[in-house]
C-alpha cells in the first residue's frame, strides 16, 4: 500500500499529519493553499457549521475543527477514504461535534436538511461541471444567510455565477484556482 500524508498547519491540531493511502484521483489541498484559505477565514471559522463535501483526505473539514469550528460535516463516497476520515477524527477527539456521511455528495445534497455557515468545495478535477454544482448548492439552500463557499478548481476551469453570487476572494497558486463565493 503506498501511503502519503498532508499536515494540520494551524490551530489546536497544528501539525498532526494525515494518513491516507495515494491514489490517482486524490489531490488534497496544498498546505499553501490552505494558507491562503484559512488566512481568509481566521477571524471567521470559530463557532461555525462547515460541510467538506468532496472530503477526500478530510483535511479541509479537519483544519476548521483544528481552528475552531463548531460542527463540521464530512462527505465522502470512497469507502477507503470515509473511513480513514473517521480514524483521524477518533485519533483528534472531534467525535462529539462531526458528522460523517459515506455518500455520493449529488445525492446526499438531495436529501440533507441541515444548513451551514461555510462549505468546503475541492471536487475532483475535470469530473465536475462547477456551474452545476454550485447551482445545486444554493437551490438546496444548505448556505446559511451570509454564509460562504470555498471552491478550489484548475485555474483554467470556467465559472459562471448568477447576478447574485460574488466572489469575494480568487487566487491562483500553481495549477489550482482558490475562490471564496458568496
């Protein structure tokens, strides 16, 4: 089994290293890139509700646990890697403010009636129409008022928002786009 691991860069769990196995399809967020993010959000995270839909590894989901977030949300399909997240969380002592769902996130956006403050988006690369998936995201209503998205893309993929939507923050580092939508 080939392993690789990315770090908790800030907060109560700063350093701690997750474990996953590598595969192909897993790109976890950059601790560069989650510099940027949670530099954007430090003022912001403590006591909020987050969903890290595409959970991967969890390390966007864990780093907000680590920084103060009061609830995170896990979603995440591959069986492997849902219970990998749930190791970590064990490991961490975050058991009594996650929940973890092992689900595909397009149906489970379909069904989920909790709301949250902010949401983590780091699909797969070139296996998600982005316009599509934040159409969905906001038609389900699951963003509290003034809540925000996280969104991470190749830095070549299209966007289009809605009048109503803004993008409040956009940087690209290397081959990936950040954005924070509201």
């Amino acid at each position: 089994m080939n392993t690789s691991s990315i770090r908790i860069i800030g907060g109560r769990n700063k350093s701690y290293r997750i474990v996953f196995r590598a595969s192909p399809d897993l790109r976890p967020t950059s601790d560069r890139a989650k510099e940027t993010l949670f530099s954007w959000l430090q003022f912001e995270i403590e006591n909020k509700s987050c969903l890290d839909l595409f959970a991967g590894t969890g390390g966007l989901g864990l780093e907000a646990l680590s920084r103060g977030a009061k609830h995170v949300t896990f979603v995440e399909k591959e069986k492997v890697l849902h219970f990998n997240i749930l190791k970590n969380i064990n490991r961490l002592g975050h058991k009594n403010n996650i929940e973890i769902i092992h689900n595909d996130a397009f149906r489970w956006l379909k069904t989920n009636k909790r709301a949250f403050d902010y949401i983590f988006l780091d699909p797969p690369f070139d296996k998600v129409e982005y316009t599509d998936l934040l159409c969905k995201i906001y038609e389900s209503k699951i963003i509290n008022d003034g809540g925000k998205v996280f969104l991470e893309t190749n830095k070549h993929a299209k966007l289009k928002l809605s009048d109503s939507r803004k993008i409040l923050k956009n940087k690209i580092i290397g081959d990936v786009r950040l954005m924070i939508l509201q």
